[in-house]
C-alpha cells in the first residue's frame, strides 16, 4: 500500500472513490451528496486552502481523505477540518484509513498546520490522536446537529488553547447540511 499527496488527474476516480463508499455505508442519496462535496473541493478551492491524501494499492485507489481550511476571525493559527475520508468497502477494516490519517496529519504538521479539526464517529478518531472539543472553545461554521462529534487535534504539542472569532469554512463545505 502507498500513500501519496499527489492527486492531479486523477479527481474523477477521487469522487467515484466516496460516492461508492458513501452509497454503500449511508445510501444512495448520501453517496450522491458526498460525491457532489468532494468534487467541488477538488474542482472550487483554492490549492493552498486544500490538503488531498490517497492511498493505492497495485495502482488501484482504495481510500482518500481531504483537509480543508478553517479560518477563525480573531485567531492567528492555521487550522485545517478534516472531511470527507474514504476507504473503499472491499478495502475496510484493514487499516487503510487509520494509515491515511497518519499520514496526512504528519504531512500538515511538516507544512506548519497547528490545528486539525474533524466532525465525526469519537470512537474512530481518538485512534488517530483526535480529542473532543466544545463548540465554546472551537466554534464550528454552522450549528452541529452532533456535536459530541466535534473532535480536534494540536499538531504543534501544544495544548489547543480556546479559537478566537466565528469560523469560515472553504465555500464547497459553506452550508449546514454538511455539519
């Protein structure tokens, strides 16, 4: 298995990748919503603004995770929210997400990432170092449906001090349904 930051021309088999996962863990219309998201992330959001991750195996894409940034009006730190993460079904529960993960905490923290946030399953992400955040102390874009789901890590070893200001997502993720 390989894990690669380099994704260019290859975005069409990236968003087949999470419509298909997502189709076969939520259904159908949640595969089409999550396909549609990853191919405005890839096709809409400026390449400084945006972390893509895949893994491969044979050649073959078998999983992929995309970070995006997340900007707080009053606070200097570079924060970046995980979301969407993909692993292909027939690929699951070998480890492929937990590796990919891994990796692309390591590659943001290399490129001076401070925070990484993520929305999701506590039980999944506390395994890749994730811890759960107040939205007091990191307010979200939106209201969270889940917010026990609200999960952050610091990438600096420092202790994730309370974020400053209203945060703004990249425009692709800029609405409530996705939170």
């Amino acid at each position: 298995m390989e894990y690669l930051r380099e994704h260019n021309g290859r975005e069409a088999e990236i968003v087949d990748l999470f419509t298909l996962t997502f189709t076969a863990s939520e259904g159908e219309e949640e595969g089409t919503v999550i396909g549609e998201l990853v191919r405005k992330l890839l096709s809409d959001t400026a390449q400084e603004s945006l972390f893509v991750f895949i893994a491969e195996e044979n050649g073959a894409l078998i999983g992929g995770i995309i970070f995006s940034q997340l900007t707080y009006a009053h606070d200097e730190r570079t924060v970046f929210v995980l979301g969407p993460v993909a692993v292909a079904p027939d690929q699951q529960g070998r480890g492929v997400g937990q590796g990919l993960l891994s990796y692309g905490l390591r590659a943001l923290q290399m490129a001076g990432v401070d925070i990484v946030m993520t929305y999701g399953d506590p039980n999944y992400y506390t395994k890749v170092g994730f811890t759960p955040i107040r939205e007091v102390d990191a307010p979200a874009p939106f209201p969270l449906n889940h917010p026990e789901g609200w999960l952050a890590q610091s990438l600096t070893g420092q202790p994730i001090a309370p974020l400053r200001g209203p945060s703004r997502c990249v425009e692709a993720l800029d609405d409530p349904v996705y939170w």
